[in-house]
C-alpha cells in the first residue's frame, strides 16, 4: 500500500500524484496559471461593490420595515400611511367610512384618538374570533346594554333592528350589540331616566360599569324597570335619550311584554335621538299630536312620515311580507300630508359624533 502523502512518479514532465489508502494513484490538478497583470485589483473592485450593494439592499429594506411599522401618519389615526394603502383607507382623513370611530381603533382595537404613544385598548371582538368586528370602510354603530333584573333584548328583537341599518339606504351600517362582553347586571331601581331631575342615577351606574376605554367608540343603554317622564316614577316612558349624544334607557318592566317589534322599534327611536334625529330639527320627529289617543292627536298630521322616530309608528308600520312590522327610519321619498309638510330624510342626516361627548 502506497503510504500518504504526496509522490513523484517520474523525472519533472510528469504530473504530480497523490497516494491513497487504496493503493491507487490520482493525478493532481494541474497547477493554475499565474495571475493576468491588474487582475487583482479588478477582482477586489468587484468585491468591493457587491459588498456595497449589499448593504444598500439591507437599508432599503430595514427603512421599508420602518416605514411600515413606524412609518408617518399625517392623519394620526395610528395608521401608517403605507398601512392605510394597504387596507384601503384614506390616508389623509382618520375617519374614513365617517362613523366618528377613527380608522386605527377599528383595525387595532386601540385607542389611538386619545393616546399614540401608549393607547389602551377597547374590545371590539365581540364574537370573539380573536379580531375587531368593526371595519373601516363600513360604517359601524357600537351598543353596549346593560340590565337591571333579568332583562335581555332577545335575538329576534336585535335582528330586527340591526335589519335596517343593513339595507341602509344610505349605505350599509352595522349595529353590534353587546349583551355579553360588556353587558352588565345593574343594581336594581323602581326607576331611572335621563331627564335632568333623575340622571344622576344614570350617570352614576354608568361610571360603575362601562369600560373607560369604550368611551367615544360605545353607545350605553340600560335596561331598566320604570323610565320617568320627568321626576314622578307614575308617569313613566318607554324610553328616553340624550340628543346627539350616546346614552339611552329603556323601560323594560313594559316593554318586556309588548313583543320584539315593538322592543327593535323603541331601541331604534331611542338611538336615533342619538345619532341626531330630534324634534327641534324636523317637528315630524316626537311630535305629541301623532300619537294615538293624545288630546290633540291629527291622523293626518306628519302621516307621510313613515319612521319610528314618529310616534304613530311606534311599533313599526304597515305589513311586511311576512306579515310582521316594518321597523325602519323613513327614507324621505314620500309626498307631503294633508298640511303640506314634507317627509323627511333621517338616513341622510345620521349623525355619529355624539359618541365622541364627554359624559
């Protein structure tokens, strides 16, 4: 056996071989021809600029990661600029789908309207699928209701009134109603109201129970048992709401036993009011002389207006196909009534910022 190493053959024309272990003899490559002149530098050149351009690729892409992430956000609604392109939103309104709710806290489930260095977050995984509910490009409409006793609107009676809301009109809107996450058991009173003789109660339970950081993103309702006109629990309501605002409270002692359209109907009445469906503005709207069997009620007086928010229609109006109550605000495309007063339009005068009101 040859031993290791290396071994010449022959005189110095002969190639170099290589002895193996086995025996055999291996030719060795033959010698590589000295370098061309100047062909070492060319070679570092070219070292030199592939590493250049290495490390130019890594800063153009350590400064896209930056962007995305940190990027500028001229509208500050906690959205890059380069995120909103991606999600569709606009980068210079932090609002875009204009349901008073900023982009960023319906993508992020972060308040970044209040805070951007260090915002809370808000929950708005209501079906719990691990991501928000809301979407930027539609508009959204937050409910959070709470409960006094055993009271709860039933699955039939929040269809009913996420229906309208929809179909829109408008455009769609979507009505989350929380009776889970955030829908909490009240202490019980005889009755509570949002007149300014008894919402201290109100005001009270509320900032016992509703999440600080649902403020400007959650309507608040509450169940309740007697709602008063004014102070005198004996002459109660069915519900009552603060105008252009996001609280409301229902009087659920009655209306527990007077079916789920009429439930849907006073929900949707009592949240118009929030979102700016009042009296002062259009006089069809909580008008005392469309009500049935009030002193002065006109059977012709605002009947074009086809809306809960007139109370003629209270529970709804006319027949559906399946047979129930038409629970919707009114479009404005009917005629005038016999005095001439035009319908009007409440889809089109929605409006969302009184979530954003300080109590």
């Amino acid at each position: 056996m040859a031993a290791k190493g290396i071994c010449i053959l022959g005189g110095g024309q002969k190639p170099l071989s290589v002895g193996t272990d086995l025996g055999e003899t291996v030719e060795a490559p033959p010698a590589p021809p000295p370098p061309e002149p100047g062909s070492s530098r060319r070679q570092l050149r070219l070292l030199t600029f592939v590493l250049a351009l290495a490390v130019a690729l890594i800063v153009v892409v350590s400064a896209y990661v930056v962007v995305v992430t940190t990027g500028p956000d001229a509208d500050r609604d906690g959205l890059t600029e380069q995120r909103e392109r991606q999600l569709g939103t606009d980068p210079a309104d932090p609002d875009t789908d204009g349901d008073a709710i900023p982009d960023g806290v319906e993508v992020d489930m972060k308040r970044y309207d209040l805070s951007l260095t260090d915002p809370p977050a808000v929950d708005l995984d209501l079906d719990g699928n691990g991501e928000s509910d809301a979407n930027p490009l539609v508009r959204d409409l937050f409910m959070e209701v709470d409960h006094m006793e055993d009271y709860r609107i039933s699955i039939v009676a929040e269809a009913l009134a996420q229906k309208p809301f929809r179909e829109s009109p408008a455009g769609r809107i979507v009505l989350h109603i929380d009776q889970i996450v955030g829908g909490n058991a009240v202490p019980s009173t005889p009755c509570i109201g949002l007149a300014p003789a008894v919402r201290d109660t109100f005001f009270d339970l509320k900032a016992a129970h509703f999440a600080p950081a649902r403020k400007g993103v959650f309507h608040y309702a509450i169940l309740a048992n007697k709602v008063p006109r004014n102070a005198d629990c004996a002459d109660d309501v069915l519900g009552q709401a603060l105008a252009n605002d996001d609280d409301f409270v229902l009087a659920f002692e009655r209306l527990r036993f007077q079916g789920e359209s009429q439930i849907a109907a006073v929900f949707m009445h009592e949240l118009g009011h929030n979102l700016g469906l009042v009296g002062d503005t259009y006089p069809g709207v909580d008008n005392e002389c469309t009500l049935p069997g009030s002193p002065c009620f006109d059977p012709d007086l605002y009947s074009n207006y086809r809306s809960v928010m007139n109370y003629r229609f209270q529970r709804g109006f006319g027949a559906s196909g399946l047979g129930g109550w038409v629970i919707d605000y009114s479009d404005g495309m009917n005629g005038p009534d016999g005095y001439g007063h035009p319908d009007y339009n409440d889809w089109g005068h929605l409006d969302y910022e009184g979530i954003r009101t300080p109590d």
